[in-house]
C-alpha cells in the first residue's frame, strides 16, 4: 500500500490554459460545473468533469465539496515588496519622494532579525488569506530579510520567489550596500535558498537610480554564473524617475537600454511598472521575451501614470505581462481588488479588459512572467495543488448581484470588479489547506 497522501477537491472549476489577450475564449478557457481535482503528495493526479474521474481517486481519499463556490488556480502576484507593509497607505507623496520619505527608513529597519520575522510572518499570511499561493517578492538590502521572507514561506511549503535589494547608491546609507558586498550576499543567499523546497532566487537591483554600472555588472555576472535563477527590478514608472535614469546613464538610447547594455533584458527578468515605455523599446522586450508585472492600484496610488495594455498585447509583437500587487506602493494585497483597478485603468485607456483576461493575469500570466508556468497557475496533471476557492456571493451585495448573473463571465467579472479577500473561502498550497475563512455567509 502507497503511504502517499491523496485527497480531493469538488465543485466549479474554472482555470486558464493560454493566453485569451492572444487566443479565442473557447481555447483559452477550462470550466466544469462539476469538477474534481485529485491530489496526491502535493501534485495533482486528475482533473476534470467528476462523474469522469471519480474512478481514478485512490481508496481512502478524502473529498472536501465546496458545492456553491469556485475553485481556480491560486494567485500569482509577479510584484510585491514584504518589508513594505507598515507603510501602506502613506499620504502624499509621488515615487521619488515616497521612496525617501516612507520606503527607505521602513527598509532600514530590517537589520534587525525579529523585525525581519515578525514582518514576515505577517505578509505571508497577509498573501494566504487573499488566495494568493506565489509571489515575488523583493526583500531589502538586508541578508537578514531575505532569511526571514524563505523560512516563512516554507513553512507552508509555498512557492516564492524573492531576493535582496541591490542598490549602491543615491539612497541613505542605512539601506545601502556595495557592488561587491551585494554581489557576495546574493550569491551566498542563491547557494542557500535557491531550489530548496519550493523556494526560488531572484535577482534584485532595486532600479537604474540605485545601482552604480559595476552594481548592474555584478547583477549580470549573478544571471550568467546562475542558470536557474530569475531577475526583477524596475523601469519607467514616473517621468521624474526616467530622467533621473537618463542623466546617470546618458549614453544609452533609453530606459530599457540601460538594462539592456548589462544583458539584463532576458526571458529570466521581470521588470515592475513599465508605464511610459516606446514602441522601440516594447520591441526589445518582446525581442529579448523579457516579462513585465503591471501593479495597477500603486500606478493609480503614487499618482504613476496609466499602464498600456493594448500596447503590451500587439499580436505582431506581444510581450508577456504578468499582475502585481506592488504593496506598499499598492494599497491591497487582493488580486481581486488588483483586477478591478487593471480593469478600470484600462478603461481610462479605451480598452475593456474582460474577466477572463484579467482572472488569465492573476493566475497564469503572472505564472508565465515569473516562468514557473509549468508548476503552477493552472490545472494540470502534475502542476502543484496550488488552488483558491472563491465565494461569489461573500457580502450581501455580492450575493444580490450574483441572482441576476446570466453567465458565467458575468459572474466572474462582479468578482472581479466587487469581490476582495472576504470571498477567499479557502486556500490551498502543494495541496493542503493553509486558509480557512473563519465565518460563513
Ligand atoms: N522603484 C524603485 N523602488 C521602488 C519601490 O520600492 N516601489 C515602487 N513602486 N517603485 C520603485
Ligand atoms: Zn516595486
């Protein structure tokens, strides 16, 4: 007899297979009224409609039936910054002066270890009860904080990616550090973290105003001697900021190309923001399939600047885009709330991104920015259980609303624009349940 755990979860199912920006719905789309999801030792074993699959559960397995709720891929933010937390919603300020008035003194703090942890803990149960089962994180220039971000984490068995801050220059020196002692502490935190369990390394120069060149070099050397680990940072989020980066580096062409003459424009790299980008410089990241993570409730927040997503979505040239929630520049760590303000900022830009798409962001498309596409961020026989369940009609409203939803997709954009982390209902990580709502609607 296996000693191997294996449970099930039944009910709604809807999940993503490819990109629906890119595709048509009936290709994009996977959606059972009835579906089961099999788990064994963390993975999934079967998926599908249930009176299909039922045979395939093993003897013993323990089926939990969630009858009146939706159950999709857990939420992937390809954005976030932990040691930002007690600064969210600080008054006033745009990106340059927010970052020297609230985000480098809340850094500092993380030299100090039970700071780390206690911060730590607390973000990682922040991202459980808002159905939110990977993310990337940035940590601070601190090794401490990268420890504190990895034990948390694993102690779910979840999948984070997250790195130290490199950043040399421009900035107090509380949090800074130098291009060697930066490259060293990457190094020895890659060696240490990277691969073990679920944890994964990524790169991390802060932005171009924060790293000296030998800093973007040693940030190169990290990607060329590491063939697994991921690069994130920033890129044209403010226009002060742009013509900050331009005067440090005035020989390069643009932004993007200060990143780029590092070799840091690469399928591994994810950059945060990219709100005021050219049609040359959106020609190198889909040439370089370089990824970005559009973070829309910081854009709206720090007064940034509205995200193109018609742009990022040309089928002659698209480039891959996942959702972030940026917190503490963003004010919710809810990839529904994180949705809803996508939604309303492309409005303002004259596109109507539809649910489908946006729930394709927060699941799969961040997934495919942070490549661990083929782990998470769908349902597929031997992808991790990384899964959320969803109540659709959590609040009065949403319940009100939900008796008149004539479809599915209307259904799913309520919840899209209306729901927050009140319908999380339950929250599934390699399979086991680590987030229950304690009450019941
Ligand atoms: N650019 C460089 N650092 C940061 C940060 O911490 N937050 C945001 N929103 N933008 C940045
Ligand atoms: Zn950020």
């Amino acid at each position: 007899m296996s000693d191997v755990q294996a449970s099930a979860i039944r009910g709604q199912l809807f999940y993503l297979i490819d990109d629906p920006f890119l595709n048509g719905y009936e290709d994009c789309v996977r959606y059972e009224s009835d579906g089961l999801i099999v788990i064994e030792d963390g993975k999934i074993t079967a998926v599908g409609e249930t009176r299909n699959i039922a045979s395939q559960l093993p003897e013993g397995a323990i089926i939990t039936h969630y009858p009146n709720s939706i159950i999709m891929p857990g939420f992937i933010d390809a954005h976030i910054h932990y040691p930002q937390v007690e600064i969210i919603g600080s008054y006033g300020t745009q990106l340059l002066e927010w970052l020297n008035k609230y985000t480098f003194p809340t850094e500092a703090k993380f030299k100090d270890e039970q700071h780390a942890y206690t911060i730590a803990e607390f973000f990682i149960d922040e991202l459980k009860r808002n159905g939110t089962t990977s993310a990337s994180i940035f940590c601070t220039s601190a090794r401490e904080s990268v420890d504190a971000i990895f034990q948390s984490a694993q102690q779910d068995d979840m999948l984070i990616l997250a790195g130290k801050m490199m950043m040399d220059s421009h900035a107090p020196t509380s949090v800074l550090d130098t291009a060697q002692s930066s490259y060293d502490d990457s190094k020895a935190l890659i060696e240490k973290w990277h691969d073990r369990g679920r944890a994964l390394y990524t790169v991390s120069p802060r932005f171009a105003l924060t790293s000296s060149p030998q800093q973007l070099e040693m940030a190169q050397a990290l990607m060329q001697e590491f063939d697994e680990v991921r690069l994130q940072t920033h890129i044209s989020e403010n226009k002060d900021e742009i013509a900050r980066a331009m005067e440090l580096y005035p020989d390069r062409k643009n932004y993007t190309d200060i990143y780029d003459s590092y070799g840091l424009l690469e399928e591994r790299a994810i950059y945060g923001h990219a709100i005021h980008m050219s049609e040359n410089e959106l020609r190198r990241f889909h040439e370089t399939d370089a990824k970005i993570a559009h973070c829309p409730t910081s854009n709206f927040f720090i007064g940034s600047g509205l995200f193109d997503m018609e742009a990022m979505k040309q089928e002659n040239r698209p480039v891959t885009v996942g959702l972030g929630t940026d917190v503490g520049g963003g004010t919710s760590f809810s990839m529904l709330q994180t949705m809803n303000e996508m939604y309303k900022m492309a409005q303002m830009r004259g596109i109507s991104v539809t649910a489908t798409q946006g729930f394709y962001l927060a699941t799969l498309g961040s997934a495919t920015a942070l490549g661990i596409e083929d782990r998470v961020g769908t349902f597929k026989v031997g992808h991790d259980a990384d899964i959320v369940v969803l109540d659709p009609r959590a609040t009065p409203l949403l319940n009100l609303r939900a008796n008149v939803a004539d479809t599915l997709e209307e259904l799913l954009f309520v919840m899209m624009i209306c729901a927050d982390d009140r319908a999380i209902e339950a929250t599934y990580i390699a399979g086991k349940e680590v987030y229950e709502r304690s009450y019941v609607t």
